[in-house]
C-alpha cells in the first residue's frame, strides 16, 4: 500500500528523515520499501487494515516510535450550517451486513478542480484526480482509512435503503461496466434503483458531475466476508472493497464522516446539515487486565511498569481501574497476549534476550504412518511407478464416481467459497485424478504405471467431517488387472500382510467395470480397499486402498505364527467357465469348500479365444493344501479336490479340462 512521506511527517512531525523512517517501521511496524520521491510502500498485515491501512494510523506509529506527539485534524470542531438531518431517512435491511450507515445532506457545492496539495498526495498514492468532491472521498480514505462515497442528491429518490439485490438486478457502475446482481449482493439504493454495489462501486446514475450542486455523502462500515464474496463474484476489486473485506471499526465511520465534511467545507464551499447516523448495535469496549508479573513470565523479560504505560498510551490505550482500555479501531487486540505483543515489539524484538528453552529430551520415535508411506513410495518406484500429485478438489460429477463406501458411509463435502465449479468439492476418492492421469498420458506412451498417496474426505452420518488417507495405484497395460493383482500380492508381503482374499466388489461404481472389480480384505473381513478395471477406458485398472486400515491390519500381522512343520500338497485346476463368471466368485467357493485344509488359493491363468466355445474363457488355479498338524496324503486332497470340482461343475456350469 502507497504512503506519503510529507502526509506522514506532517501527521507526526520529528526530526526523521525518510531513510530513517523505513529502516524504523521495518524494525517496530510494517515492512516499508521507498518507492522514491515522496513515496512509501507499507505492507499492511491483515490483521492490522483497521486501524494502520491510513496515514493516521502510520502517523500513531510513528509517534509511538519516536515518543512525539501527534497533529491530526481536530474533527470535533465540525460546524453543522443546518440544525436537522435534512429529506433523507436510512433504511437498513441488512443489519449484520451493514453495522452502521452515515450520511449527510449536503448543499451549495461548488464543484472543480482540487488544490495542488491534495492532487499531489492522491498521486503519489496511485489515485488520480477527478474533481474537488471525489477527490475529497479518496483523499479521506488513505488519510483516515474510511472509504467513502457521495451521490448527486437530487437524483437519489425518497431516502436510502441498504438491501441485497433483486435476483438478476442490473447496475451501471461509474467506470461504465454494467453487473447482473443476486441476492447475494448488498445494495445501497433509493426507493427506485441500486445506486451503488455496497462497499466495492457507486453506481452511474447518481455519480457527481460538474452540474451537481447538491450531495448525499455515504459513509458505512460492512461485514467483511459479503464485501469480498461480492467483489470475488463479480470480479470488481476496488481499493474500497479490499479496505471493507478486513472488517473495519463502525467506529470508523465517524471518523471519515467528519473528517470529509470538513474537507467539503473548506474546498467545495458546502453547507451541512446534520449527520443521520443508524448504528442499531454499538461495538462494544474490549478491556484487558494486564499483569506486570504475567508478561515477565510470557516473554521472559522484567519490564518496567511506567515504559509499558507509555508505549500503550502512544498507541491509543487508556488505563482504567488498573486495566487497558482497547482503542475502537484496534480489531487485532482480544487478549492478554496481543497487548503483551504492542509492547514487545516496540521494546524491539532484536533487543530481546537470548534463552534456550528448557525441554525434556525424549527417545526419538517414527511416525508409523510415514514409515508405511515411504515403504510403499520405495516399493512402487522400484516396480516402474511414477508418483503423481493431484489437486485435493474436486468437481460435483467427479464424486461418488469410485465405491467410496468401502472406506465408510460418507456425504460429499461441499466447499463454502470454491475458486470454481471444477474444484467445488474435496475429493472423496483418488480415483479420478488418477484416472485423468492415466488419460493425459496415453497420448505419449503405451503404457502408464502411477500411483498417488494423499488425503480423500467424506462427511459421515453423524455430520462430522472425516479424512483418511489414501493409497491409489493406476495402470494402462496389456496385463492390466493381474499386473496390479500380482503387484498387491508383492507389496502386502513387503509389508508382511498375508491373511487377506479378494471377493467380488458388490457395489455399484460409475469408475469401476461392471463385473470387473474385487473388494480387498483382511481375513477379519476389515475392508482394505478395491481392484477393478476402470469403466470406458480400455487396458486400465485401478487399486484404492485406506492407508489408515492398511497400518493396523500390518500392525496385528506382526504377531509371530511359527510356519507349519508339515509339508504343502499343491493342485492345479483349469477350467472352461462363462464369460460372466466372475474370478472372486470361484476363489471364495474353493476356500468354502474346505475351509481346515486349503491355505492359499490364486489365479495363475487366464484366456480368452473363440476357439474355447462362444462366451466362454479359461481360468486356471493353483490350490494349496496344508495341514498344522499332519502329513496330508493324497488320498485327503485327492477327496477335497472332487468336491471342490463337484461344486465348481454344477454352481458355475464349468468343464474341467
């Protein structure tokens, strides 16, 4: 924000000069670059816009700083040519929108050209000069921080009305751009029209021209979040809107009020009336009790009574009944430690001692969550797989696409003030970025190998908001769904995860290829995650796994099982199945089959031709027979063999080949 140096000086005069003034603001205030000539840029924190985004409030602390006095305008000795408010009234709808709204009637304006001074601070502040009565409205802002605006009066009808806008309400603003309002928008308006967009730009219609000759001078104070909701909506940023969005004092209002009329007075020859101020609810007084002992023991430092006395006195303070009175325009200061931080600061923080904090060393533990994270990071880039980053948004047709439910019931999360339609969400899954990736990719290469590790969210029935995070692993190959299969296989036994099957999905996906997918899970039935072949994209698969569960059921794994003393009996089954048939479905039935004495099932072909019969594939499994504690023979897996066949044959209507 631009500053100007002699403004500033004549504000709180000493004996300083500009290089001295910005080597002091960047040491007790603001970061302060010179621009050259007269000018200062001072970055304003957030926090700080309502009482330091003016000249004011750099001149209080600069006075602080140097321990002067301070020359502000006296505005108390406003004289007011009309006993009454004049034919205007205020009617404000929106009361939480608009704490407080000011304004005054104003006659026998004399409009034309502003005096050289208040043209050359304008434009060392980046503002240009229009005319005496607008330069008045700007000049007020960056003296005193209080945006403000006047109306020709004679084209505003029967009062104001502070409202939100009619649906598809239409305004041309000064600058000539004409905006299609909503309801979300606040108004200031007379009885027929918008005359302005509350906060951000005054409207064409009533703007003062050199023919105006009377005046409703405007100054209000908004709730900050529809200020810059409005101005983000609309795509109009103003130097009013970007004051208004850091939630200004209503004490304020008054302030520039005054301080513009005065001005008005003495530059445009007006006459005022009285000001009708609407202020429904007052801010209230903020005072803090400030313990001497309290902020020794926060900071670390003894101070001394009378040099904290005075700091906050320079800064606006006042003392009453041993506690400190918050100056109105301080909206920063709520607590103990915020008035501790005004003094440290202009005690000067290079100035504080040096103490090492004074901390129990304890045994350096790992995070198991992170350890997982690198394990499965090194094992997948050692496999060929690239790691991708995906935005953690997402758009409204993106969600639910993935069968989420495998990680909990959840509700989508809908952002409050979403940069755009396509990232109006948080993601509820991995999928889908990753699934954009695999897309983008193919146009260069044949084959894609990614992966993903990052937080998805859902809201769950008791509304609360849940993250987890999330494992996602895509390919686009010739092998796709048994290359992830195989690579699950290996990665659950890099990790030393070995009690868990695949049984069919059984839940409906939009991402996923009907028939095509499996749910992951523990041999406690604790759902890992997913598999399947991703819906309209040809050779691609997709893994999502919850991170979270994944830990735990690793954790419990680790409990050491002897290997049996008895040897493995292994047995091949090939088969001739329908196409439909689905691979989950024959690997649950083997392992229900015989429960005591199968161990391990898997896949280890598949094939698919015409030669095999119309609609018909081949499936070939490896079966492992083990008992605890025997030898089997081969007459016991020969038997459990025929009716695992049996079985297969009449459920499946399979041929065994």
């Amino acid at each position: 924000m631009k500053f100007n140096f002699s403004l500033i000086k004549k504000l709180a005069p000493g004996n300083y000069s500009k290089a001295e003034l910005v080597e002091k603001l960047n040491t007790y205030s603001f970061e302060t670059v010179d621009l050259g000539g007269d000018v200062l840029d001072i970055s304003i924190t957030p926090n700080r816009y309502a009482d330091a985004a003016s000249h004011f409030g750099i001149a209080r602390e600069v006075a602080a700083i140097y321990g002067s006095s301070l020359k502000l305008p006296d505005i108390n000795k406003l004289k007011f040519d009309f006993k009454d408010e004049g034919m205007f009234s205020i009617n404000i709808k929106e009361k939480k929108m608009c704490p407080r709204y000011m304004a005054c009637y104003v006659t026998d304006v004399k409009i034309g050209p502003s005096p050289k001074w208040i043209k050359e601070i304008l434009e060392s502040c980046g503002l240009r000069s229009i005319n005496n009565v607008v330069d008045v409205m700007n000049y007020v802002m960056i003296e005193t921080g209080q945006p403000l605006h006047a109306f020709d009066a004679e084209k505003v009808s029967g009062g104001i009305i502070v409202r939100r806008a009619e649906e598809k309400e239409i305004i041309k603003t000064i600058d000539d751009q004409e905006f299609t309002l909503n309801k979300n928008v606040l108004v200031i308006s007379d009885t027929e029209r918008a005359l302005a967009i509350a906060g951000i730009k005054g409207g064409k219609f009533s703007e003062v021209t050199m023919n105006t000759k009377k005046l409703l001078v405007e100054a209000a104070n908004f709730e900050g979040t529809s200020i810059y909701n409005s101005s983000r909506q609309l795509n109009l940023k103003t130097d009013a809107s970007v004051v208004f969005s850091h939630n200004l004092s209503p004490e304020l209002t008054e302030i520039g009020m005054k301080r513009a009329l005065q001005l008005l007075k003495e530059l445009a020859g007006a006459k005022i009336f009285r000001i009708d101020d609407v202020y429904p609810k007052k801010q209230p007084k903020k005072i803090i009790k400030l313990e001497l002992a309290k902020l020794d023991k926060l900071i670390g430092v003894k101070f001394k009574e009378a040099d904290i006395s005075k700091t906050l006195k320079a800064l606006g303070f006042s003392l009453y009944k041993k506690m400190w009175v918050v100056p109105p325009l301080r909206m920063d200061i709520n607590n103990f430690e915020d008035i501790a931080e005004e003094v440290v600061r202009f005690m000067n923080y290079n100035k504080l001692p040096f103490t090492p904090p004074h901390v129990s060393m304890g045994v350096a533990e790992e995070d198991e969550i992170i350890v997982l994270k690198d394990k499965i990071r090194k094992f997948l880039t050692g496999t060929g797989f690239s790691e991708v980053y995906n935005y953690s948004f997402s758009s409204k047709e993106e969600m639910n696409s993935a069968p989420t439910d495998v990680f909990g019931t959840s509700k989508s999360i809908a952002m409050a003030n979403p940069i755009s339609s396509q990232m109006a969400f948080l993601r509820d899954s991995l999928a889908p970025g990753l699934q954009k990736n695999l897309k983008d990719n193919l146009r260069f290469y044949e084959e894609v190998r990614i992966f993903e590790i990052g937080k998805i969210f859902g809201e769950l029935e008791s509304g609360q908001a849940r993250e987890k995070l999330s494992l996602g692993i895509a390919i686009s190959s010739k092998n796709n769904i048994f290359e992830l299969k195989g690579l699950i296989d290996a990665l659950f036994g890099e990790l030393g995860l070995i009690d868990y099957f695949m049984p069919d999905l059984d839940l409906p996906s939009r991402l996923l290829k009907s028939g095509g997918a499996l749910r992951i899970e523990t041999g406690d039935h604790v759902v890992l995650g997913y598999i399947g072949l991703i819906n309209g994209q040809r050779r691609s698969a997709i893994i999502e796994l919850n991170l979270e569960k994944l830990l735990e059921a690793v954790v419990e794994e680790k409990e050491y099982e002897p290997p049996s003393k008895y040897p493995s009996i292994i047995r091949d089954i090939s088969l001739l199945v329908p196409k439909t048939v689905r691979v989950g479905e024959i690997l649950k039935l083997i392992q229900d089959v015989s429960q005591e004495l199968v161990d391990d099932v898997d896949l280890v072909d598949f094939y698919e031709d015409e030669k095999l019969g119309e609609g018909r594939k081949s499936l070939t499994f490896r079966i492992v027979f083990l008992s605890e504690d025997r030898t089997l023979t081969d007459d016991e897996v020969n038997k459990e063999m025929a009716m695992i066949n049996q079985v297969i044959e009449e459920k499946f209507d399979a041929e065994l080949r």
